[in-house]
C-alpha cells in the first residue's frame, strides 16, 4: 500500500505511522528521517539541506521532494510506503504526484488523523522533559510525575521545551492550517481522503486506522 499521513501537531502521528507500517510491512519513510539520513551521508541534497538550515532558512520544496523521490525508488519501497511529513504543502502533493505517475503507480489512501485544537495544545504544552535525560517524559495531566516538578526516574527537574509552549503550538497549528490542510482538500478530489479520529490509546487510534484503510481497500 501507498499511504501518505496527515494531521496536525500533537496527533501522535509519527507514533501511528511507525506502528501502521509495522502492521502493513511497508518503509516509514518520515521527512525527519530523510533529512537526518542526507545530512550524514553528505548527498548532494543532504549538503543543500544543512546550507539552507545553516543560514536559518527554510529548505526549498526541490530539496525535500528529490530525498522522498530518492528514498521511494529504494527496493524495500517498491510495494509500499508510508510518508509522514511529507508531502506538506499541495506544491508538494502535485510534485508526489508527478514522481508516481511515472513509476505507474497510485496513492491507496490518505489517513487524516483528526484532533480537536484545544486537545493538541493540551497534550503539547502538558509536556514536561527531564533535564537529565530527554527520554524521561511526562504530562501534567496524562502521566504526572509523583512530586510536581520532578522526574521520578531520576530525581532531575522537569521543565517544558520552548517548542512546547502553547504559543509555539498555537503556531504551529496556523501553520497546519494554512499551508498543510489544503493537500486534504486536493486529495479529497481524488477520493483517497481517510479520515479517522486521533483520540484514545496508542493502540485503539492504530486498530481504527487498520480497520478504516481496510474498508477503504473493500
Ligand atoms: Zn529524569
């Protein structure tokens, strides 16, 4: 299967996408991961990238579409991926498009992980990092440490990454909205739009999402 993921921050979206391409055997292919795999291989993208980075600029769509066009002709992806993170923009819908048509190949369905705003802003800026060790995590409501401000795996001071501010989430939401929400709208004219709510447990957001792309397939 072919499947491109897509919701807002705080969906738990990369979770889902490694679990979902686990269950269906397909690469996650995650735009994290195409960046960090360029930049330490040093490809010729991978050197374009970190100039750009480097220079607090945004990576042109070019860059990011050529590392997605490069990993999707990998052997392990020639019957299906997962992209996470990508495409973002309908810029970089339109070029995924181009990319597939030549292969011969189509998109089985786009999974839209639906979540109410005011929830992504609670589960984001809910979160508190250890300062010793940022694998320690815990949420003010959801999973709150024993004594408020301290991390119970090692007694070290839990803070909230600046990332994780409502402000920054409240931006990253209008960014959501304004340049990646519209690739639904341009999916959903191709009839491969799944929707399904990001709400409850890990696993019972990953079961909804078999069972939708099952039926999608019927
Ligand atoms: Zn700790």
């Amino acid at each position: 299967m072919r499947i491109v993921l897509v919701g807002p921050p705080g969906a738990g979206k990369g979770t889902q996408a490694a679990y979902l391409a686990k269950n269906l055997s397909i690469p996650h292919i995650s735009t994290g991961d195409l960046f960090r795999a360029n930049i330490s291989q040093g490809t010729d993208l991978g050197k374009q990238a970190r100039a750009f980075m480097d220079a607090g600029r945004l990576v042109p769509d070019e860059v990011t579409i050529g590392m997605a066009k490069d990993r999707m002709s990998q052997s392990d992806a020639v019957n299906g991926f997962l992209l996470d993170g990508f495409p973002r923009n309908v810029g970089q819908a339109e070029a995924l498009d181009v990319i597939l048509k030549d292969e011969g190949v189509k998109l089985d369905a786009v999974l839209d992980l639906e979540v109410p705003e005011d929830e992504v802003v609670k589960r984001i800026a809910g979160r508190r990092i250890c300062r010793n060790d940022s694998a320690h995590v815990f949420h003010v409501t959801y999973n709150p440490p024993k004594a408020e401000g301290v991390c119970d795996a090692c007694g070290g001071e839990l803070y909230q990454r600046d990332d994780d501010s409502e402000e920054t989430v409240r931006t990253r939401l209008e960014v959501y909205h304004t340049e990646t929400e519209p690739i639904i709208d341009y999916y959903r004219a191709q009839g491969l739009v799944v929707t399904i709510s990001a709400l409850g447990k890990v696993t019972e957001v990953t079961e909804r999402a078999m069972e939708a792309l099952k039926s999608d397939q019927g």
